[in-house]
C-alpha cells in the first residue's frame, strides 16, 4: 500500500509538474507574442510617419511642377522683356527715345518724346508682340527739346490682359 502511494504521488508530482512547465511555457509564448506585437505596432508607426511624410513631398513636388508648368505656358505664350525692347528698338522712330518702358501684368506703358507722337501708334500697330497702342493723356510739346512729350498705352500678346481686351472686342460686336 505504501508503495503504490508513493508511485501514485510520484505520478501526481509528475503530472502537476507537467501543468506547472506547460503553464510557465505557454506564459513565455504570450510574453514573447505580446513583444513581437509591440514591436510590429511601433514599425507600423513608423511606417505611416514615413507614408506622411512622402504624402507631404509628393504634394510639393506636384506644387512645384504646375507652378513650372505655368511659368513654361507664359513663355510661350507670351514674349519676353527683351524681345518687346527689342522690337520696340525696330519699329521706333530714330527721332524718338523713352524716358520709361513699364511692363507689369500684361501691360506695357511708354514714356518719352518723339518729333511726331501721334504717328507713333500707327507704326506700333503691326508688332506682333504688342497689341492696341494707345495714346493716353494729351500729347504736349517740350519747348526745351521741340519734341512732343507722350504716354502711350499697348497690351502684351498672348497675356491675360490681352485675352481680355479681345473677348471685350468680341462681345462688343
């Protein structure tokens, strides 16, 4: 009889040792899948910070290209400073010299003295680079230099101001 008890607490030592290390190893398995989920949430953080990050310089890169985009559209739609100048140097009179060229917005503004300012938007009227000169103010004559003083008025072709002046000439009509 005391043998079998001992065999049978033996064999309930055992088993109960059993449960104990299946119970320690199963702990360690949670542990260790816990660390691993930890691990994987902080990588997947980071991986959506990054994801943003990338979002934020795509955006810009995109920004940046339609911005060129639209600087590339307005050269070819419309001349340079140096080709109006230049072509103003061409069509001008030798008689006649600018005190100031102002180009801003598709808008060009002449300023000078010419011996006959008002022939002056006759022979700026075939540029193809500016269109519907006008004289603006009265011309006066400058009795230091017998010139005639003018402001003379034209629009940029191909600029928005230009688009405008030709849609208000087509509803006009």
């Amino acid at each position: 009889v005391q043998r079998s008890d001992r065999a049978r607490l033996l064999h309930l030592g055992l088993a109960a040792a059993v449960v104990v290390l299946v119970f320690v190893s199963l702990w360690i398995t949670l542990g260790n899948r816990e660390q691993a989920h930890v691990e994987w949430t902080e990588r997947v953080r980071a991986a959506q910070v990054e994801a943003k990050k990338t979002r934020v310089l795509r955006n810009q890169l995109k920004a940046s290209v339609r911005a060129a985009n639209f600087l590339a559209e307005q050269r070819k739609t419309q001349p340079t400073v140096l080709e109006i100048i230049a072509d103003l140097t061409r069509r001008l009179p030798d008689d006649t010299w600018l005190e100031k060229v102002a180009i801003n917005n598709g808008q060009v503004v002449l300023i000078g003295q010419s011996g006959r300012a008002s022939a002056l938007v006759g022979v700026l009227q075939d540029s193809p680079l500016i269109h519907t000169p006008t004289l603006t103010g009265s011309v006066q004559a400058d009795p230091r230099t017998g010139k005639e003083r003018f402001t003379l008025t034209a629009v940029v072709a191909g600029s928005e101001a230009d688009k405008e002046a030709k849609r208000g000439a087509a509803s006009r009509n």
